[in-house]
C-alpha cells in the first residue's frame, strides 16, 4: 500500500506543476499588471498609447514617441473571491472487490471525502512593476523593465474535499527586459527586447493512506522547482495620421527546462519518497494589436485584441530518473483571444479620465480544467485618473472589477491499482465535482517622472 501510493504521490506531483506552470499564463490567469494608467482603459491602447515609460513592455516601439527620459513605477494590489457550490465528492471502489472478489474495473461510490469547501483560496496579493524609458535623440530610444507576466496561487483549507487533485499551488515569474527602439519618421517607427525570465514554483496534492481518507492521515505529496529562460518581443508603430495611431506587439514563446525536487510526506512528518524529475515546457507566444483614436483635443478612444497560440499545449509529459514516463496527460488547450475597448479624456491640463471594458476568453476546456486553475471567460470593468500637479510629475490611478463565467469542475482518479488476468485494474478511487465562481477588485497607483 505505502509503496504504490508513494509512487503515485510523485506522479501526480509532477504532473500537476507541469500543468500549473504552463496554465497560468492562459487567460484565466495572465497578469495584465504591468501598467497602471494602461488598466484605467482596461489595456485597449497597450500598443499604440504611449503615456510613459510603461510602453516598454506594451510596445517597445513607443518609447521613440517620448520626449523626455522618464520612469514608472506602481503595483496593483488584487483582492480576489472564490465561490465553490454544488459539490460532489465521492470515494469509490471496485464493485468486484466489495463483493469479495477479483476486480471486474466497475467502481461504486462507498461514501464521501470528508471535508469541507471554503473556497477564497486565492487571497490577496501586490503585483509591482518598474520601467526607465530614455530618448537618445529624436529617433532612437533604449529602456529597461522589470515585472511579472504571470502568476498563480491557490491554498485551500486543509481539509479540502478536492485536496487529491491539489490543495496548494504557487507560481511566480519574473522577467527583466532591456529594449531599444527606432523612429524611421513621422509615421513608423519599430522597437524590439529580450527577456530574461525566471520562474519559481510550489505545488502540493494529498494522497490517501485508508478507505476512510481521513485528512490527518494523508501523504502530503509536495514539489518545488525553478528555471530560467531568455525570449524576447517585436514591435512597430504606424501613424498614417497624426490622429491615428496603429501598433502591433510580438511577445515570444518561452522555453523552460524544468528540474524540481518532490516529496512525499507522511502524517508523522517522515519523508517516506523523494525523487528528481525533469520536463520540458514551452509557453506560446502572443501577438497584441490596438488602434488609438484622438477624436477631439480632448478625447481618445482605443480598441485592442490579443492573440495566444495555446494550441501548442497539447499534453503533459513527464519524465524522471527512475521512471522513464511518469505522465503524458492530455490538455487539448486552444487558441485564445481577449478584446478591449476603451477612452481617455482630457478634463484639464492637471486631470486625465479614463474607462475601459474586456473581454478574456480561456483556452482551458471543461474535460480537463482542474482545482489548481478553476477559470474561465472573464469580463474586466475599468476605471481610472491621472493627476499631473507638475510636468515632471504625474501620479495614476485605477480600479477594475473582474468578474468569470461560472465554471464545472469535474475530475475523477483511481488511487490504487491490482492485478488482474487483464493487467492493473483500478479497484479504488475518487470524484471531485463542483461550481466555481470567481470575481476580483484591482486597485491601482503608479507615479511617472519625467527628467
């Protein structure tokens, strides 16, 4: 029991960081917070509004539009809520083994994981960010950025009924980019970066030890690992007009070579399993396009879409020093797009307002979306201000509501196997289903300053 279990606990392990790594740049997930006077319009004009120095991650072409050195700097502080309802979790068995026989591979359910479902798993959480954009001359410009483009955490209580899919997970990556960028003329103008990025992660999932899968008696099965990697981004800027401005942003794939460490851990606190495992993971790229609009002296309206190429994440696979395939799991994702709109309006020379609306689409599915991701389409309403007292000086703000579709969580899983004429036949198990519904506020401040 103890040795198939162990085993199993450093499987699922990998599995799920794996899954989460490479998850948490989707839509559900992808951090937008690398501006804060970009969120007051909800990004609509992430490649073609130049305000400050944050347009070196939006568009690196943008930074030959500023005519002074400046730099920006600000967080937004994310306070999220999770609803979980409807709940079904089942312990299952082999109805041949209940009846005192060989498995037949039918399982029925015997009884429910104790536990309970408290959801708020996310909590709250800062996202910084920090830009330097410099002129050279009035046509070449360098900048540098540091910031995080994605990101994930869930900590459910310790008794959480879904808790053998995964109760824990953490993600965090963070990327440095120094750019340049080129203006040809009053109409074009193109800029291009590389990124370093690193990424650090902790995931846990808990495994069963008795057919009452009491909580206190669980394997914890834990791993945590971290990488390195270089990619880079393209952009042009076209004015046909000089009330019209068109851009277009390429961010790169990123390729991670993972290498972690996993265990598992008794209820006595003793490591009864460890191991190394490798993976090889690679994030798609995303191509961003926006036009911005200046209607009157004082009005700006934008739209932008965006693209990732989540159709290459089409299984996990995982391998190890003593197994040679730990998992190849399918995820089947699909290509995603989010679309924005959004205005900013000139109240007087010390106040800028600004409105914006979004609408993110998942490329997760409902066959495979798990506890560790439980996302879905969002809708983003925004809000914000900027207040210049002086010129060299101005200090943004900006609120947004994130709202998702409410989403099915289904997984089921065998826990242990036999052997029968036909090979190992699962003669136990669990189920997991339940609602998730997700909502978050966004506040934001940033201060630009001009030299």
């Amino acid at each position: 029991m103890h040795h198939k279990t162990n085993k199993l606990a450093i499987a699922i392990a990998i599995a799920s960081v794996t899954l989460v790594a490479s998850q948490a740049q989707a839509g559900g997930f992808q951090l937008n917070e690398q501006s804060v006077s970009g969120q007051g319009y909800g990004h609509a004009g992430r490649s073609s509004n130049v305000n400050d120095a944050t347009i070196v991650y939006g568009n690196p072409a943008g930074m030959s539009f500023l005519k002074r050195a400046q730099f920006s700097a600000g967080a937004t502080y994310l306070m999220v809520n999770n609803d979980i309802s409807n709940v079904t979790a089942n312990r299952n068995i082999d109805s041949g083994v209940a009846a005192g026989g060989a498995p037949n591979g039918t399982q029925v359910t015997v009884g429910e994981i104790p536990g309970g479902n408290e959801g708020d798993m996310v909590g709250n959480k800062a996202i910084p960010f920090a830009f330097y954009a410099q002129p050279v001359n009035e046509k070449l410009a360098f900048g540098f950025g540091v910031y995080a483009p994605f990101g994930s955490k869930t900590d459910y209580e310790d008794d959480f009924q879904g808790r053998y899919f995964g109760n824990y997970t953490e993600v965090k990556v963070i990327s440095a980019q120094p750019t340049v960028s080129y203006r040809f003329n009053d109409k074009w103008s193109v800029g291009a970066g590389v990124t370093y990025n690193r990424v650090e992660g902790e995931l846990r999932r808990q495994i069963p030890t008795g057919a009452s899968y009491d909580p206190a008696s669980d394997v914890d099965a834990r791993v945590d690992g971290d990488d390195e990697a270089w990619g880079y981004n393209l952009g042009v800027i076209y004015q046909p007009v000089p009330e019209t401005t068109l851009g277009l942003t390429y961010r790169s794939e990123v390729e991670y070579e993972l290498e972690g460490d996993f265990k598992a851990i008794d209820a006595s606190g003793n490591v009864v399993r460890s191991d190394n495992a490798y993976l090889d993971l690679t994030t798609p790229e995303t191509v961003n396009f926006s036009v911005t609009q200046q209607m009157s002296e004082r009005l700006k309206l934008m739209f932008g879409a965006s693209w990732s190429r989540w159709s290459k994440f089409q299984e996990i696979r995982v391998t190890g020093d003593n197994i040679d395939e730990i998992t190849n799991e399918t995820q089947n994702y699909s290509n995603s797009w989010a679309f924005a709109v959004g205005s900013e309006y000139q109240l007087n020379p010390q106040w800028v307002l600004r409105a914006g609306l979004t609408l993110d689409e998942t490329p997760s599915n409902d066959e495979h979306r798990s506890v560790r991701i439980p996302s879905d389409d969002r809708r983003i309403f925004s809000l914000g201000a900027g207040w210049t007292p002086m010129d060299d000086l101005t200090i943004d703000f900006a609120y947004s509501y994130l709202t998702e579709h409410t989403t099915r969580v289904e997984q089921s899983r065998s826990d242990h196997l036999a052997s029968s004429a036909t090979g190992n036949v699962p003669v136990g198990g669990t189920d997991y289903y339940a609602d998730y519904k997700n909502e978050a506020h966004g506040i934001g401040a940033q201060l630009t300053y001009r030299f």
